[in-house]
C-alpha cells in the first residue's frame, strides 16, 4: 500500500479517542487500537461484530431500534452523550459519545462514533468537590492566603474559631488574627513554607474578633495551582485549649473507671493507660505508655477483627464466654511490675483514631471473685455434706424407730387385740346396759391405740402393704367424696385431675390415709374457711428436676398436689414438719404423726413429698409416685353379704399369748368351727398329726417356732390344709422390702369378731 493511502489509516489507530466505524445494520467495519484497549478486546476481535454488542443490556435491547430511527431521520451529529459501554468480560463503563454519518458512493449509510472514557475527568471533579466538602465541614479552622498575606478562603471552621465572617476577611490581611509581637515570626514561617521547606504543627496564638487571643495547634502548607505553581499558603488551626479540656475530661473519666484501661496501639504498645491500671499492675504511668501489652498479658488479647467488621464502633467483642455480661469477657494471666501473676478477665473493643486503630482493654482482677467463687464452692459442698450427713442420721433415725416400733407392735397388739374382742364380748352379752355402754369405750380407745401403732409402722416403713396398680384418680375420686362430708361447709374443696393417667404401684388404703391425713392438716390450718385444692398430672423428672437433685430417679412420675389457703408454715417448722412427734397443735390435739405417717408411706411406694409454704400464704404438697407399665385394677367393693358359719370346719389355732389365743379360740367357736389350740410350733405339730384340720391359723412370731415355719411344715405334710397368718408385726418374716407376697393371707392385729370371720371365709373359698 503506499504510503498516501496508510496515512490515514495510521492517524485513526493512533487517535487518542476509540474510533469506530459501523454499518447501517450495525456491523462494525473498522475499530482502531484505542477502541479495542477501551473495550478490552483481542486486537482485531471487533471488526465484524455488531455494534450492539457493546451496549449492556436493557439498553442494548432497545438499541437497534434506536438506530434504525436516527439513520431514517435527518441523522444530525449528535455531541458528547454520556452511555454506558460494555467490556469484553462483561464488565461495563460509563463513556461519551459522539456520532457522525455519512453515505457512501454504493449508497451504504456508515455511522463513525467517537468515544471518550471521561471517568478520570469526574473523578477528578469528584475528588476536587469532596475536598471542598471537607474543608467546608471541617471543625478547624482553614484559610488561604495569597503570597502577599491577602486572604483567599475562610472556611466556617475558621468563622467559629476567630469569630469573623468569611466576607469580612476575604481579601483582608492575614495579620488581623496575628497578635503584633508575632507577626515577624509567623512571616518567617511562611516564608520557609514558600521555599518549600518542612513545617511540623505548633502551637501559637491567634486574635479572636472580641480580642481574646486563643491558643491553637498550627499547621502551615503550601498553596499550589493546576500547574503546580505556588502561589500562596494554607493554614489550618485547632484550639488545642478545648481539646486538652477535653482530653483532661476523658482522662478523668478513665481514671474513675473501677477496671484497669489500656490503650493498645496496631504496633501492640500502649499509649493510653488510666489510673487503675496503674495500682493493678505497679507501674507508673510514663513507664506503661509505650510499653509493649504483652510484657503485661502475656496470653495476648482475643481477636478485634470482628469489631473491625462492624465498622469500627467500640461495642465490646464477643470473647470465650457465653451467657450474658460474661460473654465479652475472657479470662487471662497478668503480670506485675514486682513478677506476680493475677487471674483477669479482659474485654476488648476497637477505637478508630486519626492516628490509626486503637485497641481499647478493660482489665479486671478477679481474684477476689475466684477467691468468693472458691468459697462458695466450698460451702456448697459443706452443704451437701451436711444434708446427706442429716439424711443418713435421719435414716438412722428411722431404722432405730422402726426397730423400737417392730419390738413394741407385737405384744402391743396382742394385748388390743384381747382387749378389742373381751369388750365386744360384753357389749354382745350385756347389750343396752351401762357395761355395755363401758365396753364400747373401751374398744374405741383400743381402735386408736391401734390406729396409733399403725401410723408409727407407717412412718418407719415396718407396715405390711398390699400394693397393686392403681389409678390414681380414682383413689383421689373416691377420698373427695368421703372429705365432702366432713371437712364442713367452710372449706371448699377442689378436685382437679387430668385423664388418663398411667398407673401407679401402691396400696389403695395407704394412699387413702396420705390424702386424709393432708386435708386433715389443711383444715386445721384453716379455721375460718378457706380453700383445698387436689390435683394430679404426668410430670417428667430429668436431672435438672428439684425432685432428681433430691435423691428421685429420673423418668415419669405422677403428681399428686395437695394446696390449701390456711396460715403457712414458717421454714424452721417446715425443716422438722415429717419428724415424728412433732407438732404444732396444742397439747392432746395432734399426734405428731399424721405428716410422718405420709411421709413414711410416700417414700416407701418409691417417691418423694415436698413442702412448698410461707406464713400467711398457704401450703402445698407435691407428691411424686413412679409410673408403672402394669393397667390399673378396679377397687372392689366389700362384700356386705352375711358371712357364712364355720359349719364344722376344723380350725388349728397356733398363738403364744395365752390371752389372745383363748379369745379367738371363743370366737370361732361362738361361730360354729371346731377348734384346736396351741401355745407354739411344737404343740401345733403335734395337734396336726393327731386330728386333721381344715385351716391353720397361726401368730408369726411365737418362741421357738416362727408361724412360717410351722405353716411350711404342715402344708408339706399336709398339702390340703390352708393357712392365715396373724400378726401385728409381719414384715421380717413374711414380707419383701415391706411388700406382702401375693400368696400369703395376713390377718393384722388387733382385729375385730367380724374381721376374723371374714378372714377365715375369704381363706376357706379362696381359689386355690
């Protein structure tokens, strides 16, 4: 090609502006260097794609048509349009634009666009604005002034600080603001700064529009133009006297802070310390500025990076713990200027500064707290201690009543028991007469001597109990209806319980005695009419449950609750309410024994009671008994039916206390059965190989030969022969843990003609 034809192919690739001819559909025909480094594309890559593909979307979709409308018009060149460009990559840009047309000899229309990447220009505009809101927002003050000391600019820093306004002072002289006897000097300092030398900030003294002079901070620089020509200066002042009142404020606010303050610079040394970090680690304050942090805490800080995130505000970083104020902080090691170590929690925040990030720790000396901790620890356990030293004395206690209960029961009974029947002999006999009359009050103070003895087996865990599944509602039902008639119409009573229920494994007519002994109490402790409420509920024990930390097994439980709106116990009388004997009732109208017994019982099903009462406002009961997996069974009523004679029936009757075994031996004649007495095992024996006998009825514990063992010897000597047992004191020799076997028929003393009857038919016409 020669070189009058490459010359203007020349000119257009070396254009400083992209340069791009295309097509009336759009094509591009030609593209110089420039167009393709603005576009990022491969040298060469633009010529023959469309136009439009250097249009980001929406736009590009609609930019075929807009060039379809401006070539069928008038076309006129269009100047400098601001658009957007899009880059090889995808990424876009914002350009400007300029077209041209022109129509070829073939009659082909060629649209040449121009572009200009103009964001170096906008920066720059931006920049220069930005600047001048800076300096317009600015708090210090800032003046220009023209190398003959003429002001140029007065920002509104500068109208708070010298008090003038920017049209009084534009113009004038910088000397209005420069005391007299400075001037020289601040010339001088001008001077240096016009030929260019270095100025560090001072401190000097300025004129205010009222005549005080201020004391400010000075920094003095040069005044440039577009072509970096001086032709001028630019001071800024601060009032260093507000600023150091208020670093005097500050500081006084940090040495007033109860933890230890630290400063920590990005470089890890210190340049702020207050005065409690001073007395924490024993270093006086010019010694810790500067110092490096972990010559002090030698485990370092926790990270600040995610305060940074943040945007540099100074909450205080979330560190090692978890759990409120604690979770910002962490614990550490310090170190004293004598070498002495101190256990320290620390928390830290960050503090953005013209100077850089300033790391903000707060220092805390925990050992006294460590030191309470510790105790408190201590005293726990003491605690803890203490009560299972009180459990196990309670325990003893109770083995040793049990004991005492156990040695008395027997005899005791024995003697109520022939003192029960002897006085129905006379009321029988002597019926309607004044003995008779006698006779039942000699048998109704037997029946509480008896009941007595019985609550004193309860509490100690020595009574017999016949356990079975029971529902729990039904037992609560059918006590309601008994307490209805006679808590009396002052005390309104409330049965709330939630169906279904599981069931429970107990003996009905204990839980019975639980809830009378309860109301029995409630109503006491109200004797002007309040309310008892009984409710029960499945609850889930787990080891955070009360009743777990008190000794119950985790699982499911059901809840019996037993509330009342009486006067309340204080906690002294609540601490000894289940000790048997004591009582708070006036002398000859309590036992002591009615929460004792409850208690006793409770804890023999396998569950817990606990007292929850103050005085005034009431008590409550709660009551857990472990769930069993077994369906309840129905309570059968007593059958009231008359009991049948013995017909004959030939009863062998084994009992030690001669009393005892001549009153029963009168009652079974009296009801038609044969009898056979012995005093003991071996007279027994001896009666049973002699005459055959229908039913043994023996005592359990009789010298030389307990009932268990006689009645094993004759069933297996004679595997017809039934047996009822008979005793006041059964447990250690017919019982497991208190728990009567199922195939062991006891009749309990002290009882009654009729019970003993009973007794015997029930044995009789049990199915074998």
């Amino acid at each position: 090609m020669e070189s009058g034809n490459e010359l203007p192919g020349l000119m257009i690739d070396t254009a400083p502006d992209a340069i791009i001819v295309s097509r009336s559909d759009g094509v591009i025909t030609v593209a110089n260097r420039r167009a393709h480094e603005m576009f990022s594309y491969p040298p060469g890559r633009l010529i023959g794609i469309s136009i439009d593909d250097l249009i980001p979307e929406p736009a590009r979709s609609k930019h075929a048509t807009l060039r379809a409308e401006y070539l069928a018009g008038e076309h006129p060149p269009l100047r400098r349009r601001p658009v957007r460009g899009r880059c090889y990559n995808g990424s876009t840009f914002p350009v400007e634009i300029s077209l041209a047309t022109v129509t070829a000899p073939d009659g082909e229309t060629y649209v040449t666009s121009i572009l200009r990447d103009d964001t170096v220009q906008r920066r720059a505009a931006a920049t220069l604005k930005l600047f001048a809101s800076i300096v317009q927002s600015s708090h210090d003050a800032i003046v220009t002034t023209a190398q003959d000391g003429r002001i140029l600019s007065w920002n509104p820093g500068a109208e708070l600080l010298y008090g003038y306004p920017a049209e009084e002072m534009i113009g004038a002289s910088i000397e209005k603001i420069i005391p007299p006897d400075r001037r020289g000097d601040e010339e001088q300092i001008r001077h240096l700064v016009r030929l260019g030398g270095r100025v560090d900030r001072y401190r000097c003294s300025r004129i205010t529009a009222s005549g005080r002079p201020v004391a400010v901070s000075m920094l003095i620089s040069p005044l440039l133009d577009e072509h970096d020509m001086l032709i001028g200066t630019t001071g800024t002042a601060r009032d260093v006297t507000e600023r150091e009142r208020a670093e005097a404020r500050v500081q006084a606010i940090l040495d007033a802070a109860p933890d230890a303050l630290l400063g920590v610079a990005e470089s890890g040394r210190m340049v702020l310390v207050n005065a409690e970090a001073e007395r924490l680690f024993g270093h006086p304050r010019h010694d810790l500025i500067h110092m490096s942090v972990d010559r002090l805490l030698p485990d370092g800080l926790p990270p600040v990076s995610a305060v940074l995130r943040t945007g540099g505000d100074s909450t205080p970083l979330d560190s090692e713990r978890t759990g409120g104020d604690e979770q910002r902080w962490a614990k550490r090691r310090a170190i004293r200027s004598d070498g002495a170590e101190l256990p320290v929690d620390i928390a830290v925040s960050a503090m953005y500064t013209d100077t850089g990030v300033i790391t903000v720790v707060a220092v805390r000396d925990i050992t006294e707290r460590l030191a309470v901790e510790a105790e408190r620890r201590r005293l726990r356990e003491e605690t803890d201690r203490q009560r299972l030293e009180a459990r196990m004395q309670q325990a003893q206690r109770l083995e040793s009543l049990g004991q005492l209960a156990g040695g008395i029961a027997h005899d005791f009974n024995n003697l109520l028991a022939v003192i029960v029947n002897y006085a129905a002999f006379i009321i029988e006999d002597v019926a309607g007469s004044p003995a008779a009359a006698d006779a039942e009050q000699i048998a109704r103070a037997a029946q509480r001597g008896s009941d007595l003895t019985h609550q004193l087996l309860a509490f100690a865990r020595r009574e017999v109990i016949r356990p079975r599944p029971l529902d729990l509602n039904a037992v609560v039902t059918e006590v309601q209806k008994m307490l209805e008639r006679s808590l009396g119409e002052h005390i309104k009573l409330t049965v709330r319980t939630t169906t279904p229920l599981p069931a429970v494994m107990a003996d009905p007519g204990q839980l019975e005695q639980v809830l009378v002994n309860l109301a029995v109490n409630a109503r006491d402790a109200m004797p002007t009419g309040g309310r008892l409420t009984i409710d029960t509920a499945e609850v889930q024990v787990d080891e955070e449950h009360s009743a777990a930390r008190a000794g119950l097994k985790p699982g499911s439980y059901l809840r019996l609750r037993v509330s009342d709106t009486g006067t309340g116990m204080p906690k002294e009388v609540i601490d000894k309410a289940f000790e048997p004997f004591f009582t708070t009732k006036p002398s000859g109208q309590g036992t002591g024994l009615g929460l004792a017994t409850v208690y006793g019982i409770i804890t023999q099903a396998g569950g817990t009671v606990q007292i929850y009462s103050e005085p005034g406002m009431g008590t409550t009961f709660i009551i857990l008994l472990p769930v069993t997996d077994m369906q309840a069974q129905e309570t059968n009523g007593e059958d009231s039916a008359d009991l049948m004679p013995g017909d004959g029936v030939t009863v062998l009757v084994a009992e030690d206390e001669d009393a005892l075994r001549e009153v029963t031996s009168r009652i079974l004649n009296r009801g038609g059965y044969t009898v056979l007495a012995a005093n003991g095992g071996e007279e027994a024996l001896r009666l049973a190989a002699e005459h055959p006998i229908d039913v043994l009825l023996t005592d359990v514990i009789m010298p030389g030969m307990l009932g268990k063992d006689l009645a094993d010897a004759i069933v297996t000597r004679y595997p017809r022969t039934k047996v009822l047992f008979m005793s006041g004191y059964a447990q250690p020799v017919l019982t497991d843990h208190g728990t009567l076997s199922a195939d062991v028929h006891l009749l309990e003393k002290p009882f009654t003609g009729a019970e003993l009857m009973r007794a015997l038919h029930d044995e009789l016409h049990a199915k074998p």
